[in-house]
C-alpha cells in the first residue's frame, strides 16, 4: 500500500475528530479541575489580614504618624482597635481589617484583598472562557430551520441554557473588565466607589497610587515593583504642593 493511502480524506476525518474529542474532554477536565482550585485558593486563603495585636486605646505615637509624612494619622479600626495602615478597611462578615481591601464576595465567603486580588481576576478569566466555549457549543446544536412547535420540543430547553449562560457571560465579562481597570488604574471597588468617603483620597486631586499602566499591572500581578503605599501618598501630595506654588 503507497504510504499517501494513508492519508485519505477518511482516515484524516476520523483523526481530526479524535484529536478535537479527545482535546476538549481534556481542557474540560483541566477547567473543572483548575477552576476548582482557583476558587479554593481566593476562598480558603488569607486575603491580607491586619495582624491583630492588643494595642492600648491611645493616640497614635510620633513614629507611627511619621509613616505617612505630612500627615494624615493611621486610623483606629472602631472594631478591632488596630492602626489601620493606607488602603486597609474592616469587613464586617469577616471581622477582621483586610489590607488593600477591594470588596467581600459573598460567592466566595471571602474578601478580596492584597493577597488573593489577582487570583480573583484569573478565577473570573476562567469563568469566562469557559461560558463563552458553552455558548458556542450550545449555539452550535440549536437548528432553526424547523416548524415552531417542532423546534420547541427539540431546542426549547437547549435554546433557555443558552439564554442563560448568555447571562452569566455577561455578568463574568463585566466583572472581569471593571477589575481589569481597576487593576490597570491601580485602585479598589472601594476606593472607585467611596472616594469622596476616604481621608486620605480626599486630600488628592487625582488617584496617588497610579504609577502608568504597565507598573500597575505589574505590581498588581507579580508584586513588582514594591513599595509601600504611605510613600507613593506622600510623593503625590508633594507634587501637588509644587504645583499649586
């Protein structure tokens, strides 16, 4: 047998669509299995607690007003008594003061915070991915060229799954594009939201963290570069105040 036989329009068809079901059982498992444990890691961990430590009910210290220079004093948590540092907030399901705080998900049990924040975004990427692949599947087995009542009966309840993962589409692209912007503008939900409510946003002109977009990112994802927020807050303020002379 010539070795281009082989290679009939068959033998390809039937590899390529054993490749293609072979391929998709697999990415589903791997979704399943990687989605499963992104929500674990944003749900089970530490998303940037204050460390509680008993502190006596006093004014803060001249060292500990130094941390922001020019000042705005390090605010007292009315519920765990701690110094809240720049960007900390107290939730109030958790009950404890979480670092950078961005808001509680009540789907996850968990606030997002500093240190699960960017898992949140590639939980919510995942999601997406796979509710867009669930669309073009479902979309792909509706036929309509049939009578309505015939088609009903057939692609009534394919037709309604597809509706609704249009819906949960469209709500996991809307949250994955507002943390996206949140992350490139380096800011929290709660800061976007309750700016005119935050001491120390409300003294700026313009957001004092935002460090250009490819810095933002960075620092959002992989951590780099550091740097503390009190710094980066009292760098703005002494632009502003060249500025304004």
């Amino acid at each position: 047998m010539a070795p281009w036989a082989l290679l009939s329009s068959g033998v390809l068809v039937r590899t390529g669509h054993t490749v293609l079901t072979w391929g998709i059982t697999l990415v589903l498992f791997l979704h399943d299995t990687g989605s499963l444990l992104l929500y674990l890691a944003v749900s089970l961990m530490d998303p940037g607690y204050v460390n509680v430590q008993p502190q006596p009910q006093e004014d803060p210290k001249e060292e500990q007003m130094a941390m922001v220079p020019q000042a705005i004093p390090l605010r007292r948590c009315r519920y765990c008594l701690v110094l809240q540092p720049l960007r900390a907030r107290h939730c109030r399901e958790c009950r404890r003061c979480v670092r950078r705080y961005d808001h509680h998900c009540p789907w996850m049990e968990n606030c997002v915070g500093e240190r699960n924040h960017p898992l949140f975004v590639v939980y919510l990427a995942l999601q997406l991915v796979v509710l867009l692949w669930g669309l073009y599947l479902a979309w792909s087995g509706l036929r309509f060229f049939q009578p309505w009542g015939l088609w009903l009966r057939s692609s009534g309840l394919l037709f309604i799954t597809f509706l609704l993962l249009s819906l949960f589409a469209l709500v996991a692209g809307l949250l994955l594009a507002s943390h996206l912007y949140l992350a490139a503008s380096n800011t929290t939900t709660w800061e976007f939201i309750s700016s005119y409510r935050i001491a120390y946003l409300r003294q700026c002109s313009s957001n004092p963290f935002d460090r250009g977009l490819t810095r933002n990112l960075a620092h959002f994802f992989c951590g780099w570069p550091s740097g503390s927020w009190e710094t980066l807050w009292a760098e703005d303020e002494e632009e502003s105040s060249s500025q304004a002379i």
